[in-house]
C-alpha cells in the first residue's frame, strides 16, 4: 500500500440556530470561516448571491504533502476545548464532523489513524468524512 499524496482536514460544525461566536468562545478559538443562516455570501467566480441555508463554523488544519491525517486532526483538537462536556452540548445541538480530502498519488494508497486520534474524536462525538480522489492522468 502506497502513501497518501495530500490530505486536507476541516472541522465543521452546522446547525440553523448556530452562532459562530458562540462557538469560538466555547472552543476557545477563532474558525477559519463561519457564518449564520441567512448570511449571504457573493460567489468570488460567479458574482452570485447565495443565502447560507444553515450555520457553520469551520477550522482547517495546514495541508499536509504527504498526507499526515492524524496530525491535521490533532493539530486541530490542540487548539480546542478539553472540556469534554462542552463537546458532548456541542455534538448534541449541532452536526460536528471533520472533512478530510485525500488525494492519492497511485491506485493503491491508504492511510491508517491511529487510536489516538480515533479515541480523540470518540469521546468528543465527532465523527469523520473521507473525500478519497484518485490519482490524475497527466
């Protein structure tokens, strides 16, 4: 099994009545990008106005090449709340996951988390998306 090429890790919280300030202050941090539903946001391609259909509050970790999936989530947790009550009110109101984009150098590459990083996620509530795109024909 070959090594991922790339990874990409964003925490995301989502919920109609979530209030990104709200959210910085109990994790104790400042989102990469976040907004409340209704926010309009203007397209930076298309010019177009679109209405945010619900709250979100985001913090990405630094790429990682090659692909480094335990470190971007604990780089990310690092930076948070070890209040695990605050986690368990978070996950109980809001949609709490990571994305994680990951980006193969080959057919067969892979990656293994550690129980570390699985244990960090289970008891915050935390659950994890995988975007896996293979490999580019050049």
């Amino acid at each position: 099994m070959g090594q991922i090429e790339r990874s990409l890790a964003t925490l995301r919280l989502f919920g109609d009545d979530l209030i990104p300030e709200e959210i910085s202050a109990v994790l104790g941090a400042s989102p990469s990008d976040s907004y409340r539903k209704g926010d309009q946001e203007i397209g930076k391609v298309t010019g177009k106005i679109r209405i945010q259909k619900t709250g979100s509050w985001r913090l990405c970790a630094e790429a990682r090449e090659p692909e480094d999936l335990n470190a971007q989530i604990l780089e990310i947790l690092t930076k948070l709340s070890l209040d695990l009550n605050v986690w368990k009110s978070l996950s109980s109101r809001y949609e709490v996951n990571f994305f994680c984009g990951l980006f193969m150098a080959s057919s067969n590459d892979g990656l293994l988390l550690s129980v570390d990083t699985l244990q960090a996620l289970a008891v915050r509530g935390i659950k994890i998306g995988l975007d896996i795109y293979s490999p580019t024909e050049e």
